[in-house]
C-alpha cells in the first residue's frame, strides 16, 4: 500500500488529474475565483472526484504550503476498473458489492473486514457521496482492504447497468421488499447493494435492481447497523453458495 500522500496547489492536482492518480477527496477554498480556479472545478465535476468547499481557517494548517485554496488527497490504496474486476472473475459463484451512501469510514472499513473474510470478488463505490479511502478505513478493515479490490464509478446505475449486461443478478437489500435472505434463493454470478442506514438505497436504484430481499427485524427497531446487516447477508449469501 501506498502511503496516504496530500498534493497542493490548483497546477499540481490539475497534474493529478491528467495522470489519472487516485483521488480521494479535494477541498477547495470557498468563494476562490480564477480561470485556473474554474477550470480545476470544471476537472473535479468531469471526473467524479469528491470535493469540499471549505473556509480559509481548514486550510490553514497547510499555511507552509503554497496551497493557492486548493488541497487534495491521494487515496492509500489503489482502484480498479469495474470491467476489469468482472473479467478476472469468471466464478459462477462470485459476489460483488455495491454500497450506495456509506459515508462513515469506519462503516466502511468494517464491511470490508467481512467481505474480506467471506471473500467478495470485489466493492463498488461511488465517487461522492461514499466514505473516504482513509487511515480509518484501512484500520478498521483490519487489513481486509488490501484483500478486496475496490472500485469507483461516477454513478451506481453505470454500475448495475455492466451487471445486467454480464448476466450478473442484481440484489437489493431492503426493508421494503417481502421475502427475507433466508427465504430467497441465491444464485451466483451475484451483484448485492446495500444502503445506508437512514436512507436506504436511492429509489432510481431500486427500481433497476432484478430483486429486492429484506432481514426480519422485530417492532422494536427500524434497522441494523449496516455493516452488520451487511455482515449478515453477505454469510447467508456464502452459505447458500457453499453449505446447501
């Protein structure tokens, strides 16, 4: 793994972006004007990258750099394409991930860890909108980060779109749909997203996914943390494909 690495200034990170390097996150200094200025954000929007307009007194701390109101991150880890991870997995029972608004490193981290452990073939991620690639991330997943190949996508419906088009099922997991995980028939080449806790799964999401599942849950709660009811999944998955 490559050491978490900060770049500053609006020509370095525009440098960055030409060269394709794994962003993580870029803040911008609010109310900052320029053509070079404008022609980074216009960068940052073609690409997908998670950014922060923030105020003078977050970047101050990079006061010894030449900053210019721009600062970003190089994630620790490196991606991969979401057509490569599905040609190097032709497994019949390979799971994917996708997680739609997990905005907590430690969640993240977390579902890591278990995917990890049950080996999923790989995590899509969103480029806004998705936890951050940090220290916490990494250990909290107890290592099981450098064990998943993780991607990026500007969009999760690009994402689910390539699935279908592979003959990949696309499973929903939420607290709308009727049958549970228990009472639903997994089969692999497999494609499961999961949402964030408040939120769930975005409706547009919903609608394409090829079937919805939910965990029983008793009246008393509304949800599960969901790196654990990730968790729980995902060992209902492998024991299917495995253990029936």
């Amino acid at each position: 793994m490559k050491k978490a690495q900060e770049i500053y200034g609006i020509r370095a990170i525009m440098e960055a972006i030409v060269q394709d390097k794994t962003i993580d996150k870029i803040w911008l200094l609010k109310g900052q004007q320029g053509s070079l200025f404008k022609h980074l954000e216009q960068k940052i929007h073609e690409k997908g990258i998670s950014f922060s307009y923030v105020p003078v007194e977050r970047l101050e701390r990079f006061s010894h750099q030449n900053h210019q109101g721009a600062v970003a991150r190089i994630a620790p880890i490196n991606f991969v394409s979401l057509e490569e991870l599905i040609e190097n997995n032709p497994n019949e029972k390979a799971t994917y991930l996708l997680l739609d608004g997990i905005t907590d490193a430690r969640n993240l981290g977390a579902i890591l860890r278990t995917a990890a452990a049950v080996g999923v073939s790989g995590i899509v991620l969103p480029q806004t909108g998705s936890a951050p690639v940090n220290a916490d991330t990494v250990k909290t997943s107890a290592g099981g980060i450098f064990s998943v190949p993780l991607v990026k996508v500007n969009h999760l419906k690009d994402a689910l779109f390539l699935f279908q088009a592979h003959d990949i099922k696309t499973v929903a997991v939420s607290e709308k749909a009727e049958k549970t995980a228990y009472e639903f028939h997994f089969e692999g080449p497999l494609a499961l997203i999961m949402g964030s806790e408040d939120k769930g799964i975005q409706k547009g999401l919903l609608k394409m996914t090829d079937t919805t599942v939910k965990l029983p849950m008793s009246d008393q709660m509304d949800s599960l943390n969901v790196s654990v009811a990730c968790g729980v999944v995902l060992y209902e998955v492998q024991r299917q494909f495995h253990y029936r």
